[in-house]
C-alpha cells in the first residue's frame, strides 16, 4: 500500500510519534529506542482538539527571596550602628526590597495554555495519547493521521473525525 501517509512529529513533552504503514509509535524520552508503545490506526475513533495548562516556575524565586531576607536582616543590622554605617545600609536596604519584589513576584508562576490533540481510542488511557502542541509538526502528524482515519480507520467516509 503505497498510499499510506508516514508522518513524524515531537510534541511540546518531547514525546515523538510516528506513523508509517498504518501504525502509531509513541516513544518518550525516558524509553530505549527499541521500546515504545504502538497503536493500529484501525482501533483510533476520532482525534479531539483540547488543550492542556502547564504551569512553570521559576527556580530561583524561593532562593531570591531568601537571600533579601538576609540583605533585609544586614541592612537593619547596619542601621543599628552609629555614623556611617547608616549610609551603607541603604545600598543593602534598596537591592533586598528589589529581590524581595522581583522573587515574591515569580513564586506563583505562570499559567501558560497549550493547544493539544486526544486520540480516542477505547480502552486505553487518555493521557498516554495526548499529543501536545499545535506547531507546525504536529499539524502535519494531525493532517496525515485525518487521511489515514478516512481512508482506512475504522470510521471510513464518517465525518466524525472532529475537523
């Protein structure tokens, strides 16, 4: 069958997955390259568009807020002292309150949302074929796993296919 899309992507979880002669392999990055989990395309039902939330945070916001508490803790040492110790206290007092700011400011982090694409398969787990992201590669893997469904999936000729 020469007609048989073969397509390949990587998605946003580094998750690569190929499909060559009416297969899907999933290969995370954790397993060998000899490893990974295949999927006729004949048991896929449709293919959904949702979206997943990751949430990312600075790694350095708790240590940043730290080392102000200390700057913080000199600066009020300082300011105890008589004479000039009172003007160099402010150096640390003006550098604690911004890495104060700037680390309470990135200790929540942020919300980002991500396009996605469920492959429906019945009796499988959901997140195991959840391809993340919606950038050009992964289009291209969408598109040719669509004209596979059509023209070999189990739903042939169905419109069910969530375009």
């Amino acid at each position: 069958m020469g007609d048989r899309e073969t397509k390949f992507c990587q998605d946003r979880n580094k998750i690569k997955w190929i499909l060559i002669e009416g297969k899907i392999t999933r290969n995370a990055p954790e397993d060998d390259p000899t490893e990974g989990n295949d999927l006729p395309v004949e048991q896929i039902n449709g293919v959904e568009k949702t979206s997943v939330q990751r949430k990312t945070r600075s790694p350095l916001a708790w240590p940043a807020i730290y080392v102000s508490l200390v700057l913080l803790a000199v600066t009020a040492w300082l300011l105890s002292m008589p004479g000039a110790a009172r003007v160099v206290g402010v150096a640390p007092l003006i550098l604690g309150c911004a890495v104060l700011l700037w680390g309470l400011s990135r200790v929540k982090g942020n919300t980002e949302l991500i396009d996605a694409y469920q492959l429906i398969v019945s009796g499988a787990r959901k997140p195991e074929w959840l391809i993340v992201g919606s950038h050009d590669e992964v289009e291209g893997f969408i598109g040719g796993l669509r004209k596979e469904l059509k023209n070999y999936g189990p739903n042939a000729g169905v419109a069910a296919l969530n375009q």
